[in-house]
C-alpha cells in the first residue's frame, strides 16, 4: 500500500505548500551556519520552521481574513557551498536574484548579506526593519570578517541599505562602543528591547513606519530578538527580549510598507523546547505573508 501524508499532517513544504509556478511569494531555505559565534546548529532551521507551520494552516490569518497559503510556493533549499562563507554568499545571492519577492527560512543571519546584495542590485539601496539582540555591525567576529555579527556592517558599507531608512528593534546584548557609536553615525534608529517593553508594540511600529518611509524595504529577523522564554532554540540568547506577543503585534502593524523580502534566521532546532521557536519562526513568516497578501489585494482593487 502506498505512503500517504499522516491525517494529522500536510506535505513537508512551508504551510503544506510545494513548488507552484506563477505564485506571487516563494520561500526557500538556507542552510547555512558556517560563521555562527556560539552555538551552531541553524542549518537545521528550514526544516524545523517548515515542519511548525502546519499548525498554520487551518483556516485564514485571523486579523486578515487573508488565506496566505494561496499566494507562495516553497522552492526547496538552496545550494551552499560547504565550509566556505565567501563562496556560498555567492551561490546564495545568484539563486536569490532569480527569484522576485524571496521568503527565506534561515540559517544563520549572514545569509542576509547575500540576499540585500541580490535585492539591491535590481531595487536599492532599501530602506531595513531588523529585529534582533545584537546590532550585527561588527567588522568582524574573532577574526572572520563575514560571521554573522557583521551582515549589518557590509550591507551599510556596500550601500545595500540606506541606514537613514533602517531601523533595529529589540537590541540588548553587550556592544563595543565603538560599534555602537559607527552604527548611531551612519544613521541607524535603535530601539532597544527595553524601549518596546516600556513604550509598547503601537509605538514602535509607528516609529518603524515613519523611519522606513514609503520606499521599498526588507524585513529581517533573528529569532533571538525574542526572550529565550519564547526562543530557547538560538545559538545567541540574551535575556530580557521581545515576547512573541510583542514581536507579532508590531508586524500586523507594518501593513502598507513596501516591503521586497523577508528572511527569519538563526532558528537552531536542537536546542529548542516543545518546537516553540520554530513555531514561532514560522508564525512571524505567516504574519510578514498576511502584509503580502493584504498588499496584493490593495494593488488589485
């Protein structure tokens, strides 16, 4: 008797999806953690991610009304090159150029480098919302000049973003002043994780609003930007984060933005409890593709 997909289940593509020409959103994952500092293991995100999202799928976005499902196709993982950082950027920023508004599951956060390289080529530099604990803009980590801390720090450099247009939400980790101080000079708006605790989800997605503008954006968020009460499966965990809550409300707040692309990275199953970070990985890529969707039925009417 043939294997058929379990009555409690979908097929292993994001949100049961698989590959569907003409779909207005792709998703793809990203295998990659080769420049992570502390813990590795988020190469195994995309899975993870991808097998979480089924409890996704029963019905439409709640707040919406959106069936999001309906508007992406899950491409599959993209190719790396092993052990190599340099030449796997490469091999990512060639597959994401062929794709015209890319979902990626991470992964570790320096794929976003290749991806901004990949967007900004056709569209930028763009304007940037990045939730996160750390600010990212190091030279470098211990040595390696593409580790995952320094994306930020190569995407101002190579005027992939505009950092007048960028804005970090939920910064809290320790921080060379140095790095902080070149991060505020470029033009960066920092808002701490304690600042949203003490202002609240509205006012920050207002303050999101009116630094990203009215042109084209990216969205990127390492799952560490939430407490590891609600993301215990990251390899940097610090303290005192976003709840999940807050994190979900501030997204379904970001509705009109002209955003290009997302990423959610940093996801590493084998330290995670009862799947609640690839849960909730998989929930902010649901609610960044409830804004894609309500932007396309904006545009159509």
């Amino acid at each position: 008797m043939a294997s058929e997909v379990p009555t409690f289940a979908v097929p292993p593509g994001f949100l049961g999806t698989g590959r569907r020409a003409g779909a207005a959103v792709s998703v793809a994952g990203i295998p990659l953690d080769i420049g992570t500092t502390n813990r590795s293991g988020a190469r195994f995100g995309p899975q993870a991610i991808r097998q979480a999202s089924r409890m996704l799928v029963d019905g439409a976005h709640p707040t919406t009304g959106m069936k999001v499902s309906e508007l992406l196709s899950d491409i599959g993982d993209f190719r790396i090159a092993l052990g190599d950082i340099a030449a796997s950027l490469k091999a990512i920023e060639q597959q994401a150029a062929a794709v015209d508004h890319l979902v990626a599951l991470g992964g570790e956060h320096g794929i976003t480098l290749a991806l901004l390289r990949a967007l900004a080529r056709r569209d930028g530099p763009l304007g940037l919302i990045h939730f996160d604990a750390h600010v990212d803009t190091w030279p470098e980590n211990f040595g390696q000049p593409y580790a995952h801390g320094s994306v930020f720090y190569h995407a101002i450099a190579e005027n992939l973003v505009d950092p007048r247009r960028m804005i970090q939400i939920g910064i809290r980790s320790p921080v060379e002043r140095e790095v902080l101080d070149w991060t505020v000079a470029r033009g960066v708006t920092i808002v701490t994780a304690q600042d949203t605790h003490e202002q609240g989800p509205k006012a920050v997605a207002e303050r999101a609003r009116s630094v990203v503008g009215a042109a084209p954006c990216y969205l990127s968020f390492d799952i560490d930007a939430l407490d590891p009460a609600f993301a215990p499966g990251t390899g940097t965990p610090e303290i005192g984060g976003l709840a999940s809550w807050q994190a979900q409300a501030i997204l379904r707040r970001l509705t009109g933005l002209r955003f290009l692309g997302m990423d959610v990275v940093e996801v590493a199953p084998a330290y995670d409890v009862a799947e609640i970070t690839s849960l909730a990985a998989a929930t902010l890529v649901y609610e960044y593709l409830a804004l894609a969707a309500t932007r396309l039925q904006e545009g159509s009417t």
